[in-house]
C-alpha cells in the first residue's frame, strides 16, 4: 500500500473516532438535558405546591372540587372550551386529576347529527373515562340515530342511570323502539322524554316500550308527547287486554301541567294510562286528560297504588260531585292534591271540589291543596271558605290558590274577596293553615 494511502486510511479512522466520540458526547448532553429538563418540571411543580393552594391539597380532594363542577341539571357537551375537557389542557396535575375522576365523566349531552368519526370517537372515550359508575346521557336531535350513537348506546344501555330525550323532530321514533327491544337498559332509574314538535304515539304505543325495556324505572317524564287522532291510529292503539305491569315506577309526569292547563301550551297524552298498571305509583301529573272517567278509574283501580300526590289538569266535561268522589275514591293514601282549571273555565270546578271537602270521608289525609288558575275567574269564596273550615281540626294544612295572567299589568287585588271573607281566612291563617292567595310571587292576604 503506498504512503498516500496509508495517511488516507489513518484520516478516515481518526475521523471516525471523532464522530463517535461527538455522538456519545451528544447522547450524554442530551440525556444530561433531559435530567436537567425534569429537574426542572420537578422544580416548577415545587414552586407551584407553594403558590398554588389547589396543588397544595390532597389528590382526593382536588378529585371532589373538580366533580363538583358537574352540578346535577348540568349536563356537560363535548367542547373543548367547556368543563371537563378544558380541564385537560391547564396543566399536568389538572389533566391528571381529571383523568382519575370518573364523575367528571358520568354526564354528557350528544347531538345526534352527522359530525363525524373524531366525534363520536370523542363520545366514546368521554363515557370509557367514567369506569363503572352509573351514566347519565341527554341526546339530542331525531330518534334516527346515527350509527355510532346506536353502537354507544348499545355498550352502555347496562350502566345507564338516567336517559333524557330532547326531540326536535318525531323522525325514527319506531326506530328507536326497536332498538330498545333489541337491548333493554336494565339499570335506568329516571328516563325523560321532551319534545320541541308533536310527537305522537304509534301502533302498540311507543313510549311504553321504555317502561318496558326498564324494569327498574323510578321516573318517567313526557312532554309534549300526543296522541295520534285519526282513523288508523285510533285502530291501532286500542287499550290492550293486559297493560303492562311495571312495579319499580314511582313518579310518571305527562306534560306541563300549568302551561297547558292555563294556556293551552303543549300537553301531554293520558291515554299511555290506558296500556300501565303500575302498583308503586306515589306521584302522578298529568296535563291532557284526554281519555274517559272509566278509563281514569279503570287505572287507578287495578294500580292500587299508594298515590300521594296528584297534579292534573280538571277535566271540565265530567267534573261533577259524584265524579270527583269516585276519582279519589281510589287514592285514599293522597296528601299533596294540586289542580289547574282552565282557561275561562270559571270557579266551578273549585266550588264542586270543596263542596266535596264537606264530607269526612273525602281523602282524609290530605295536607295540602293548590289551585291554579287565571285570574279574573271571579271565584266563590264563601265555598272556599266552607270546605277550609271542615278541615280545622284535621291533618290538613296548607291552601294555595295561585293565580295567574297574561298581563304583566293586572292588579289582582280585584280578584280578593270582601272584607268578611278575608277574615275569615285569616282567621284559618291564625289557627294553624297556611293560606295564600294571589300569584305565586306575592300572597294578598
């Protein structure tokens, strides 16, 4: 080998040895960087124990303060501006603690649109973040669900605890019942139903299919669910020979009871009575009693159930003395009773229930009565009078006449009784019964 390549050998070896030499010096600055980088994090995270109380508290309490921020008519929706997820992105004890917080994520409202893969794989991690604790979900849109909010709720129709359905259209209603015949959510314990349009009952009735898809259902709730009123429908939904028994429901609400009522605002169909026997009932509201008194009977009657507080709506046609004794005949348990009468449906209804009142034998457990109405209804009140002055010496103890007006401006003082009625309802006040009269803001006694 001549010399000229035996010194171009020696130069690419030395220079070699050079490189390796700068690459371990690299490797160990960068680790040295690395350790000096945590070191760092470590220090920061020092300082900040000392100027930040919420570092300063336990894991487990810092744990409680964020699941607080979930209060329970809060929904969360996923929006990474919102709590929890913006949470996340504060910091790593933050992200940490919110992490290891299951609560935070027991709670979510979905929109069931079109809004892609990233969004519903946001959805699914949300809920796999809760663990095992119960769910609570509100969705919103059509029944026509997308196909990944039908797969969620299939993984998780087991662990839900409350189910809330806001509608903003009745498509895919028959959907949905289908696919709760497919699953069934055998931990729900509150399920509410509320709609935008008129959402109607369909072929065996819908709606009862939750119940029965929910056997441990303690509240239900449907707003501005109808009735379907033409020929076909009518067909179809004949009341079944055998109602479905459900023995866990305790509180069923069909519709605001005051709007519709007063107003005429969205009510909600009775008629889903016709197809329940439910023995554990305690409360009932009902805003559209649009089925008859035998059917209302009917109910009440096979239920047998402990009733002890009643909202509905008087049902002007069949308000008479004999009817309304046989209504309550079957809830003799009934302690809390509010009832609202109509627009222009004038003081009758009040007089025929107090006049009832007269009789010992007329739910002798009652504790307290209300009524709705609009004012300018001029009422009776030596009737009133009467029937509050029977319940003297019983377990009776509140009564609420709260009037109401589409005039801002309306000076309900010309809906008060004369003088002599007036005294003797503070006389009453004096005994022991709490009276009001006037609009739910201001008693004008």
């Amino acid at each position: 080998m001549s010399q000229a390549r035996q010194d171009l050998h020696a130069k690419v070896t030395e220079l070699r040895q050079h490189i390796d030499s700068l690459s371990s010096t690299i490797e160990n600055q960068r680790r040295l960087l690395i350790d000096l980088e945590e070191q760092q994090s470590k220090a920061r995270q020092t300082l900040n124990s000392f100027l930040d109380p919420m570092a300063r508290l336990p894991f487990e309490l810092q744990s409680q303060i964020f699941a607080g921020m979930i209060s329970n008519s809060y929904d969360p929706i996923p929006d990474p501006e919102r709590v929890p997820l913006v949470l996340l992105g504060v910091c790593k004890l933050w992200r940490a603690v919110a992490l290891s917080t299951p609560k935070l994520w027991a709670k979510i409202q979905m929109e069931d649109l079109p809004r892609g893969p990233d969004y519903s794989e946001l959805c699914r991690m949300w809920l796999e973040r809760a663990g095992s604790l119960p769910l609570s979900l509100t969705l919103h849109g059509s029944l026509w669900l997308e196909e990944p909010v039908q797969d969620l709720l299939k993984q998780y129709a087991r662990q839900l605890d409350a189910l809330t359905l806001y509608l903003t259209t009745d498509r895919g209603v028959d959907s949905f019942t289908r696919q709760m015949r497919l699953g069934g959510f055998h931990s729900l314990k509150a399920a509410t139903v509320t709609s935008e349009c008129e959402t109607y009952f369909r072929l065996v009735n819908d709606w009862v299919q939750l119940l029965r898809s929910s056997p441990l259902l303690v509240k239900y709730s449907l707003e501005n669910i109808m009735y379907a009123v033409d020929e076909e429908h009518l067909l179809a939904n004949t009341s079944p020979r055998e109602p479905l028994v459900h023995s866990s429901l305790q509180e069923l609400r069909l519709g605001d009871t005051q709007g519709y009522g007063l107003w005429r605002v969205r009510g909600s169909s009775a008629r889903i009575l016709n197809y329940l026997t439910l023995p554990a009932l305690t409360t009932l509201h009902l805003s559209c009693f649009d089925i008859t008194k035998d059917e209302f009977t009917s109910f009440l009657a096979r239920s047998s159930a402990p009733i002890s507080s009643l909202l509905m709506v008087v049902h002007l046609l069949g308000w008479l003395l004999d009817v309304v004794a046989e209504y309550f005949q079957y809830m003799p348990n009934l302690t809390d009773l509010q009832l609202v009468l109509p627009n222009r449906s004038g003081y009758m209804p009040l007089v025929v229930f107090h006049e009832a009142m007269l009789t010992p034998q007329f739910l002798p457990g009652l504790r307290s009565l209300t009524f709705f109405m609009v004012a300018g209804n001029h009422l009776d009140y030596h009737a009133l009078i009467r029937g509050l002055t029977s319940r003297r010496d019983s377990t009776f103890k509140s009564f609420r006449l709260n009037l109401a007006s589409d005039d801002p401006n309306h000076d309900y003082s010309v809906d008060l009784p004369e003088e002599e009625c007036m005294i003797a309802l503070r006389e009453l006040v004096s005994e022991g019964i709490e009276i009001h009269v006037g609009p739910l803001t201001k008693n004008m006694l």
